[in-house]
C-alpha cells in the first residue's frame, strides 16, 4: 500500500503529528504539501516531546526520508532554526528534501502578514503571523520568490525587486511602515544558499520513483479540512489547500497513484483564531475540555476555543477528501462526563441542515442539534484492544462511527506513541 494521505478532519490540531508518528517505521517517505510554519505538531516519544512547525512529522522516525513539497510556504530561517533544535537533540536530518518549485516566506510577508491583521480590526483572522497568507498571495499572484530562484542571483534580484516595488508603496504609503531594500532582502536569502543547496530538488520525480518503486509515502497535511482556502470556513480560513486534494497539487504527484485517505478528528471540536464555529462552550465545559485536554496552540500558545463533537463536520470532511479511515482522538479527555453531548444536525433560524449549510450566513447562524451519549468514569488511557474500552466509551466511538461518514480505525487515548486502540490497520 504505497500513498495515503493523512489530514485534519476539523479546525487543526487534531493530533495529526502524534497520527504520522504512529505510522513512522512503516514509512519511507513523509511528504509536508501545504501550508508552512503556521502548523504545530506535537509529538511525544517516551520522556521527550517534540514541537514541529515546519518540518513534516515523519522526520523524527530513523529512516524516513522527509520531503517539503511544492505547495509549501517555508521560511528559511525558521527551517534552520528547526533543523538544528532536532540535530541538537541528535534527530537525522540529514535526508530532508525540499521541492525546488516551493515559495519562500520573507521578512516582508512577515511584516504584511501582521499589518493587514491589524488593518482588518474586528474583522481579524486570528493568523499565526507567520507571513503565511501574503507569501500564497505572491504566489497566486506570480510575484513569488521560489527555492530555485535562490541559485541565480540575477533572477532572484530582478523578482525581489519586482516583488518590492509594489510592497513598498503599499507599506509605506498604507500602513505607514519604511520601505524595505532589495538589498537586505536578497543578501539575507544568499546568505542561505550552500546550506539549502543539497536539500534543494525535483520532490515530485523523486517521490514518482519511490512509488515506482514500491516505496511507501505518506502526504501529512497541515492544518486541517475546515481552514481550507476552497472548502472551510471562508475568510477564517489559512491560504492553502489543506484537503487531500492539496496532497496532489502540493506534492506532484497524481491522485489515480493515492492508496488512502486518513482524517484524525478530535473527539470533540476545537479551533484557534476567529470563524463560526457551532459547538463552541462558553461555560464550565468548555474549561473541563480545555483544561483536560491541554488545549493552547502549539505554535502561538494561543488558549483553543473548545466544544462538542460535530458529526455535520466530520461528514463533510468525510466527504471532502475522499476519507477511508478516522483516527479519532484524545477519546480520554472525555473521562468523567456524565452525558456527552454530540452535534447530529444544526437548526438555522428554525430549518433543520443535517450537512453543513454552503451559506456562510447559515453557517455563521447555525445552532447545533445535540444527541446525548452515557460517558465513563474509568481510566481508559491503557486500553489497547477495543474491547478493553467501557461499553459505554465502545458505543459512543460507534455512534460517531455511524455518524461520520468512515469508520473509524484508530482511537488515541493519550498523547503517547503507544497510546493507542487500533482496530484497522491504517495503511494495510
Ligand atoms: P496536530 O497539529 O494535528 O499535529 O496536533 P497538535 O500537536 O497541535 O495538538 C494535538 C495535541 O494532542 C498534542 O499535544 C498531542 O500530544 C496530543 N494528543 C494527540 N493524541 C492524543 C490523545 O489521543 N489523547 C491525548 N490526551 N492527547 C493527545
Ligand atoms: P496544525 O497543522 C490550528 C489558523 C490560525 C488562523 C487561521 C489563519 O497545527 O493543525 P494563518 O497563519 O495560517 O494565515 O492563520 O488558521 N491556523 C491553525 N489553527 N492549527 C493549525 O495548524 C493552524 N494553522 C493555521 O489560527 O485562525
Ligand atoms: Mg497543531
């Protein structure tokens, strides 16, 4: 089974990078195809804990060879930055390949990126301040700066300065920032080339080979299906394609050649940032989920907003991206409730959607729909075997499973590597 892709069936951190690790040993590719240093993947490995905001997942598994594919938005610093805090904690990284045809995030898609947020007021995204949505927007806009133009010092000149020149008027006559020179720019990018020069490479011939021959890879979405630019939350959404259709036009690679399609979806909802978000708690259980589940961001800190499980959503994810398996997670967060409330349908202004409304007034209007399911008290983080879960945590797993539109065939218990109930295999 070579290709499968593995995304985030909700707002983010649904433990994606926990999910990748799982399958490291088995892996010989693990491929980044979106987005950039906005992700932040935890991993806990024993007595260590890793954060990832770049790097894909898959690096820290011996072996694996991990790609930044095309789609990616990276910022060299942050990259180097990342790569010696794994080497100081002796992580290989020397495997690592980045797409030649990747764009780069610079100081001045940093500097927008927090401006415009400041400009938009009440209408604020909530981004990571990352550089993330002005470095696709050059992209889209064919004014970006791309890996390989890093090597020809007369090109990367002349579309810095193209770049610039409109930047500047903007920056200065706009927000009231100083101009930023070409100089500074591309003397800090030159400054990186012998390093980046070895990982540098055509990521899409080389993972076509690797299928060819036999290899298996995996493509690690970051962000997650509501955040998608096409088919989230629209505006509150990041810049890229985070559906496993970005997997395709982020890597190079065809969809006829993708084996499976693996969402991780939280046993309850979370979100960072601004955008509806219809189960959202404002009372003493949206604390309990918080507080249990240890949810502040892992690239900004930011607390999470939290709130109950939305079968609308995961259907829609389901639907998405083509879903063959859930993982779902953090299934010992929910120890200790009573009655555990699930989102089956919303009601928008007294009309019934059982899926998610294309409108976004209706989004923006929805109330859930609540079913309640018996919760458990026992600890279940070290349940192994399906069977070994209470009946009570068994049928809730099933009534979202019948509700969500795959089955589900991983189940975290905690954040752990072997914290984990696996009752298909993922990649088999
Ligand atoms: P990602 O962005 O999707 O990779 O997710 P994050 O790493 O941002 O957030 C998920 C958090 O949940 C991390 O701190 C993980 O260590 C943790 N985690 C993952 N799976 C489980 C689980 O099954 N139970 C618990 N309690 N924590 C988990
Ligand atoms: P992982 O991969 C959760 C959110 C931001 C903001 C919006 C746009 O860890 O799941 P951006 O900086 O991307 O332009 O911000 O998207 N966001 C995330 N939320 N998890 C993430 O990544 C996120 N990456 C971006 O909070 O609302
Ligand atoms: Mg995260």
């Amino acid at each position: 089974m070579p290709a499968a892709v593995l995304i985030g069936a909700q707002w983010g951190d649904e433990g994606k990078g926990k999910a990748t690790d799982l399958l490291g040993s088995r892996l010989d590719y693990v491929v980044k195809f979106n987005g950039g240093n906005n992700a932040g993947h935890t991993v806990v490995i024993g007595d260590e804990k890793y954060a990832l905001h770049l790097l894909p997942s898959g690096i820290l598994t011996p072996g694996v060879t991990p790609v930044i594919g095309n789609g990616v938005v990276v910022d060299v610093e942050v990259l180097f930055e990342e790569l010696e805090g794994l080497e100081a904690r002796s992580v290989d990284v020397s495997k690592l390949r980045i797409s030649a045809n990747a764009h780069l995030i610079t100081q001045y898609h940093r500097t927008l990126d927090k401006v415009t947020e400041r400009f938009l007021g009440k209408r604020q995204i909530g981004t990571t301040g990352r550089g993330i949505g002005p470095a696709y927007a050059d992209k889209i806009n064919r004014v970006g700066i791309r890996m390989q133009d890093l090597f020809d010092e007369n090109i990367l000149r002349q579309k810095v300065e193209g770049a610039l020149d409109q930047k500047n008027h903007l920056l200065v006559k706009v927000y009231n920032r100083r101009a930023i020179g070409v100089d500074e720019v591309v003397d800090e990018l030159l400054g990186y080339v012998e390093r980046l020069r070895p990982m540098v490479t055509d990521t899409s011939l080389l993972l076509h080979r690797a299928l060819d021959a036999g290899e298996t890879v995996l493509f690690e979405g970051g962000q997650a299906t509501m955040l998608d630019v096409d088919h989230g939350t629209y505006p509150f959404v990041t810049s890229s394609n985070a559906t496993s259709g970005g997997a395709v036009t982020g890597s190079g690679i065809a969809p006829n050649r993708i084996d499976r399609v693996i969402a991780v979806v939280k046993a309850y909802t979370t979100r960072v940032g601004a955008g509806p978000f219809p189960t959202e708690l404002f009372d003493e259980w949206g604390d309990f989920l918080t507080e249990q589940g240890h949810e502040f961001g892992t690239t900004t800190g930011r607390r999470r907003r939290t709130g109950w499980y939305d079968a609308p959503i995961a259907r829609y994810a389901s639907r998405i991206n083509g879903v063959t398996d859930f993982v779902l997670t953090k299934l010992d967060v929910l120890t200790g409730i009573d009655r555990i409330p699930v989102a089956v349908a919303y009601d928008v202004d007294g009309q019934r959607f059982d899926e998610v409304p294309v409108s976004q007034s209706d989004f923006h209007h929805a109330k859930p729909i609540y079913e309640e399911f018996p919760g458990w008290t026992e600890d279940i983080s070290g349940a192994r075997e399906f069977s070994d879960l209470p009946a009570n945590a068994q049928s809730y797993v099933r009534e979202l499973e019948a509700m969500s539109g795959s089955r589900i065939s991983a189940i975290g218990v905690g954040p752990g590597r072997d914290e984990i109930v696996t009752l298909h295999d993922l990649l088999g």
